[in-house]
C-alpha cells in the first residue's frame, strides 16, 4: 500500500482546461477527470470536499494515490486507454487526507469523447444508503402528515357534538353519581381535544418568518430545560459563533429543539437523579450536503447528544412517526412535530443512538 500523504506533484498544475467540466460541480457524486497516467485534470467539488483538500492541491497529482488500493485505478486506466472496456467499475477505499477514516466508494471508470482523457466517478456507499433512507423518512412523513391532518380533522368534529350534548345531560340530571359519567365523558373529550390540537397544529399555525439565530433558538431551549430539571443536569454548549441567521420561523424551531431536549431529559431519568446527566447543544457549519433529495452548499448542523440509555431498539426506526412513544405516558407526537418543522424550514433531523450516546443532528440549508 503506497503512503498518501505528502502528495507527490507529477507536473506543475494543468491550465484550467477545468472551465470545460464546471458543470460537474452540481453533482453530489464525486468525479475527476483523469488523463491515462493517472494525472488529475480537474477535481469537483464534492470530491474537495470528501478528500477534506482543495482542488487546486489536488489537480496535477496522481489521482491513484488518494486510494488505500491505487493499482487498481492506475490498471482501470490503461485498460481504458488501450480500449479494452468503455466503463470499468470497482469498490474500493478513498484515503482522505484529513477525516481520518478511509471512505467505503463505488468507483466508475468511462472514457470520455476525448482520447486520453477519463472520467472517474466515486459513489461513496455509506453515503448512498443514508440518501436512501432520508429519501424515504422524507416520503414517510409527507404521507403521514397527510392522514394525521384528515383523521384529526374526522375526529374533531364530532368531538364537540359529543363534549356539548354532555353538558347538556348535566344540566338535565340531578344524581351526583350520575354526573361523575358525565363529568368523565367531558374530561375525556378535552383530553382527546388537547391531542388532536397538538396533531393539527403545524399544520394550523402561521409560518412567521423572519432572521433567526439559532443560538438564541438553542439558549431559550437550555433555560426552559434547566428550570425543569434544576439539578443533576449540566447542559454543555459549543457553539461555532460564526454561523450566520437565516430566515425562519423561530418559534417553530424553538418548540422542535425543546421536545428533542425534552425527550432526552426523560430518557436521562436515572443519570440526573444520579447527578450524571450530559447535554450537549452542538452547532456546525456543514459545506456540500445532500440531504431531502438536494444538495446545499451551506448547511446548519445541530447536535442534540445526551449520555442516556438510547433509543429502545424495538421503536429506533419508527420514532419520528406519529403515536410512537416507548415511554409511559408519551403520547409519540413530540419527534412528529419536531420533523414537521424542521422539514418546513427545508431541513432534516436524523438519529444516532446507542446506550451512553443518542445524538439528534437537525441540518437546515443556509443561504
Ligand atoms: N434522547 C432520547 N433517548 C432515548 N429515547 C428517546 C430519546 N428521544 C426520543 N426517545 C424515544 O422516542 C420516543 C418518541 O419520542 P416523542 O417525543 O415523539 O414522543 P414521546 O416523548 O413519547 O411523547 P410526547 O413528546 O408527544 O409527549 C420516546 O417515547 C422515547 O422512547
Ligand atoms: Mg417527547
């Protein structure tokens, strides 16, 4: 295996005969076009930003070096030049100079209309099977949405037929006990109401837009959570100052970080009451993200992480649906929401849990 670091530069770097290829910045694959000796002609820059280093550093150098396995790129090519395939494709290790850990790709070596000149085009696997999966939470969400809205709107209806004609029973009756089922129907009809409220309400309430902070979002979030939990809970905040405000709706993100902190207060039960509880609110900038179908070039990243007991396995892939809870008393609504309007700001929340560490990353697009 050939040593990555310390690039070796074969050639000064090529002349942007790069304007010709600009257009493959808009991918969110990775691809170099590559001459036959394995000498980079032009980098994206999703491939910048996977390798972690500029394309400037990159082009000029041999491409084959960057791959914990580079024989087989450097065979890809003369095969390809010698005609004896139009497309090769592999698996194989990316080593990236600076995140440490080699990234699992797919790679797809094609000739191009010129002679010596490639195309390789790197999938990276991981990162395709969280697309997938976004793409499908994304979908889920748009259909869940759709039936809570109707189911709640047939449920609300005659939910207040059946609260008014309590009342007036009540009024019609004397016998105490006989008003205790009256005054059960009544409570339970307000209690259904309160629910069906909190299902209708993003859909309800007005998107007001307008500059956010999200670090004002996530101080308010801190102060609510400590005077619930005063004590055994210290709530650690690093902050990346640098990210700027974006247009929101600030009191839609609010509601969404509080009933992620909120869950993992619930979750952290026993390390609070033990004086062991960790919160973290973590801000990011994230370049070159895809996520819900698009790629950004600017990203918010906010990690919720607490060092509680994780997600219960049996519910893990199912808990930003509605109704799903694997607490007593939890009526499964807070995620659902908290998706809702993250999604209406164009963003995501995903999570990655295990005992000792669940972390709620919210990404939202920057201008
Ligand atoms: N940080 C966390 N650690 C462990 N489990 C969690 C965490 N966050 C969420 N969960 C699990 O996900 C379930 C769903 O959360 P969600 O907020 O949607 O509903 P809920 O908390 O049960 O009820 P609600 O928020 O509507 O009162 C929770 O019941 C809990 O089992
Ligand atoms: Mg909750």
């Amino acid at each position: 295996m050939r040593q990555n670091d310390g690039l070796t530069k074969l050639k000064p770097k090529p002349t942007p005969s790069a304007n010709r290829f600009q257009s493959l910045d808009l991918l969110a694959t990775l691809v170099a076009v590559v001459a036959s000796d394995g000498l980079v002609l032009f980098a994206n820059s999703a491939l910048e930003d996977a390798l972690g280093i500029s394309r400037r550093t990159i082009e000029g150098t041999d491409f084959s070096q960057f791959f914990t396995q580079p024989h087989i790129l450097q065979n890809a090519l003369q095969g390809a030049q010698s005609n004896e395939f139009a497309v090769l494709r592999y698996d194989t290790w990316l080593q990236r100079q600076t995140k440490g850990e080699p990234l699992l790709v797919h790679v797809v070596v094609a000739q191009t209309d010129q002679p010596a000149q490639f195309i390789v085009e790197l999938l990276p696997l991981e990162a395709q099977a969280r697309q997938d999966r976004e793409e499908r939470l994304i979908d889920q969400a748009q259909a869940n949405n759709e039936l809570i809205r109707n189911l709640a709107h047939e449920i609300k209806n005659p939910l207040g037929g059946i609260r008014g004609a309590a009342q007036l029973l009540e009024m019609e009756i004397d016998s105490r006990e006989l008003k205790e089922y009256t005054q059960v129907i009544i409570h339970e009809a307000d209690r259904l109401q309160t629910l069906v409220d909190r299902l209708l309400a993003p859909h309800r309430r007005p998107h007001v837009v307008g500059d956010v902070n999200i670090h004002e979002v996530c101080e308010r979030v801190r102060s609510l959570i400590l005077a619930e939990f005063p004590r055994g809970l210290k709530v650690v905040r690093e902050y990346d100052i640098s990210i700027p405000e974006f247009r929101g709706d600030r009191e839609q993100l609010i509601q969404a970080v509080l009933n992620i902190a909120h869950n993992a207060c619930q979750a952290l039960a026993e390390q609070i009451a033990a004086g062991e509880a960790q919160l973290v609110f973590r801000t990011r900038i994230a370049r070159q993200v895809t996520f819900g179908k698009q790629r950004y070039r600017l990203a918010l990243e906010l990690h919720v992480i607490d060092n509680g007991p994780g997600v219960p396995d049996s519910i893990k892939d199912r808990i930003f649906f509605p109704l799903v809870s694997g607490r007593e008393g939890g009526s499964g609504l807070g995620l659902t929401l908290a998706q809702t309007f993250v999604q209406q700001h164009h963003g995501l929340i995903e999570c990655d849990s295990v005992p000792g560490r669940t972390d709620f990353k919210m990404l939202i697009p920057l201008p």
